[in-house]
C-alpha cells in the first residue's frame, strides 16, 4: 500500500472550546480518499474536529 503525508489546518479542541491547532504526519493506505477518512477518523478520536483543510500527498 502507499503511503501518505497529511497536513490538517485549523483543527478545533473539542474538550478545550477556543483551542486551535494543527496536526501533520503520515500514513499508509490504499488511497488519498481512504487515507483522508483515516486522518479524520484519529483526529476526532483524539477531541479534535477539522474545521479547515486536510491535504493529503502522497510520498
């Protein structure tokens, strides 16, 4: 499978309300399309919600 670098701006705490940060790493998976659900998927289980863009590259 390829790999995958992500950068996701403005990203919203949702147990810390007015908290704003970002996040960027990469992942393996079997597309941009999988790749950006997987993204999203950690990040709100994480207490964060996308409120800008996630770009998604592959490496």
């Amino acid at each position: 499978m390829p790999k995958y670098a992500f950068t996701a701006e403005k990203l919203t705490d949702t147990l810390t309300p007015g908290e704003i940060t970002s996040a960027s790493g990469t992942l393996t998976a079997s597309s941009p399309q999988a790749a950006k659900k997987a993204v999203e998927r950690s990040l709100r289980s994480r207490g964060y919600e996308s409120t800008g863009d996630i770009t998604i590259t592959q490496k």
